[in-house]
C-alpha cells in the first residue's frame, strides 16, 4: 500500500477500508457491550486488538488505528462525548475568543500517549508487508463540532463565525492545525506508514470558502510528515483540484464521480484512493462483483490506486463480504 501511495508499480491492488476496525464485526460488537469507543482507544492493547480485528479476518493490506476525529481534541481540553446514535457532542461549544485561547496545544506524547501506545503495538504485530494507517480528522470538520456542539448539515454557527468573525476564524484553526500536525508526526514516530486526513465535511464549503478559510491549515497537517498522506472528504467532488493542491500523496475519493475521471482532475502525478459505493456491498454479490471491477477497470492498472470504499464500511455489512471483496480485488 505505501509503494502505491508513492506511485511505484505494485504487483496487485492494494485495498483496505475506511472504518474497517469496527462496525460489522461481531467480535468488534462483543468488545463495545463492555467499553465504549473513547475507554477502547484508551486501552493501548485493546485498542490494538480492535485494530488488527479487519486485518486478521478479511486479510487487507493496511491496519487502520481505531480511534475517532474527536480524539485530539480531547488532548486540547474538550470534553467530548459520544453520544449513540447522534455523533460527538460537545458540552461548550467553542464560540468565542476565550474558549479558543483555553485550547491547548500540546506534543501528543503527553497529551495522547496512549494513541501513540496502540500504534507501537500494531505496527510489532503487524507483518511488514501490511500498512499502519494513522489519521486526523480535517481542521474544518473537527471546527464544525466544536463550534456546532454536535453533527451538523448545514453549520450555520460555524460560517457564522467564519464570515462574521474571520479572525477568531482564524484564531481557531491555526490551533487546530497546530495540535494536529503534533498529532499526525506523533503517529509517524510511533510506526505509522501512511497518514489520512478524513475532512469528511468540507464539502459544505463553496470551493473560494475552502480556499480561503481550510485550505492553508489543512496544507499544514499534510506537510508535517514526511510518510504517505491520504486526503480524503465525501461529498466534496467540487473541491477535487483544490484538495489536490492543498496536498496528500493520494487524494481519496468518493462514489459519486467516477474514479477515471477525478484522477484525470487531480493528476496522475498523485495517486488516488476509492471508490466503491458502501451501499453496493449490501446487494446481491454479482452486483458487487461488477461495481468493483468497474472501480478497477477505471483505474487501468496505473501505479498509485489503493481501493477502499467511498466512504466508511456500514454497520449492516457482513462481514464475509469484505472478505470476498478483499480476495477479488487481489486476484484481479
């Protein structure tokens, strides 16, 4: 996975998923009837073994660590909480200059040791020809839950502030981008191959918006490693080139451009991630069959495609069909 990150030839597709640790698995379900996700990724070696559950079982070519965007913001002083079937739901929303200036910013070996822990145990238990995949939510998302105080769809406190008071805008994003660049080098120290930036909701943002007030701290996070970086956002196919310039060895993708056809946006100079639509994997198995190959078919066998779905594996998948899928991919 990390030679296609690169865009060296490979023998095969590379393939993991997207919330691969977790969701579908039943042996994952029998963890969380005891610890919710926030004691999980507390726990270095249960947080291991919840990562290397998809790997062991369905054979993919990279562990991602199972964590959630929200777990920085923790080490910054947030209380957060995940509240089932809502999202992360903040206590007090950050709103003004005085929550902002009470963020902090701090290494992740003090402030998430125990993030940095997992890693070191995935990557031991981890054979070498497999990826440790870290990641960071995007500064945009992660400000709309800080700002909202929950999931949003339309964030109208967040480019209240955006609009109305730039540069506390501002103020809070460099802290973001500040605390997560130490996140994500963290990560790389600790073992991880590849690094994503999940900014699942920047496509709320016109592309001039994205440009102006994500863009240079997303740019930031990127550049502070110097592994594989992966930059992914769903619904957000208008901001493909902007992405691509912003940075990210691979820019993922979602399913609802088709693969060829963002790769031809982005430039075959970067590789790509996707981009199979997860509701597919809910039919009948031919279906799948023809979707993925189409995914394929589209990438042509040009260095720098990992296959992944377009977005996060759904709770409702069975499990023995990612392992079909996984063995497909492999074989095509």
């Amino acid at each position: 996975m990390v030679r296609a990150a690169r865009g060296e030839a490979v023998e095969r597709t590379p393939v993991w998923f997207m919330r691969q640790a977790g969701r579908s698995l039943p042996e994952y379900r029998a963890i969380r009837a005891d610890h919710d996700l926030f004691e999980i990724c507390r726990q270095p070696d249960l947080c291991a073994e919840v990562t290397l559950q998809p790997v062991l079982r369905h054979g993919v070519d990279a562990a991602v660590i199972y964590s959630d965007i929200m777990v920085p913001a923790l080490g910054m002083g947030v209380d957060v909480e995940l509240v089932e079937g809502v999202g992360p739901v903040i206590a007090e929303p950050i709103r003004d200059r005085a929550a902002v200036s009470r963020l902090v910013v701090a290494e992740p070996e003090e402030a998430l040791p125990f993030a940095l822990d997992a890693i070191r145990l995935v990557r031991a238990d981890l054979s070498s020809d497999r990826a440790v995949v870290g990641f960071a939510g995007g500064p945009f998302t992660v400000a709309g839950y800080l700002i909202e105080g929950r999931p949003s769809r339309t964030f109208v406190e967040t480019k209240r502030m955006m609009y109305g008071e730039p540069d506390l805008w501002h103020e809070l994003m460099d802290k973001l981008a500040s605390a997560f660049a130490l996140y994500v080098a963290g990560q790389a120290r600790a073992g991880a191959d590849a690094i994503q930036l999940f900014d699942s909701w920047a496509g709320a943002l016109s592309v001039a918006d994205y440009e102006r007030f994500v863009a240079p701290y997303s740019a930031r996070i990127l550049a502070a490693v110097s592994t594989p970086t992966i930059h992914f956002a769903t619904g957000a196919n208008h901001l493909l080139e902007p992405m691509a310039k912003t940075g990210g060895s691979v820019i993922g993708v979602d399913w609802r451009v088709p693969l060829d056809v963002a790769w031809e946006r982005i430039g075959h100079e970067r590789g790509i991630q996707g981009n199979l639509d997860p509701t597919v994997l809910l039919g009948p198995w031919d279906r799948v069959e023809t979707e993925t190959r189409a995914v394929l078919d589209a990438a042509g066998r040009r260095p720098g495609h990992i296959f992944n779905l377009g977005h996060g594996v759904l709770p409702e998948t069975d499990p023995a069909v990612l392992t079909q899928l996984v063995e497909l991919v492999g074989a095509a």
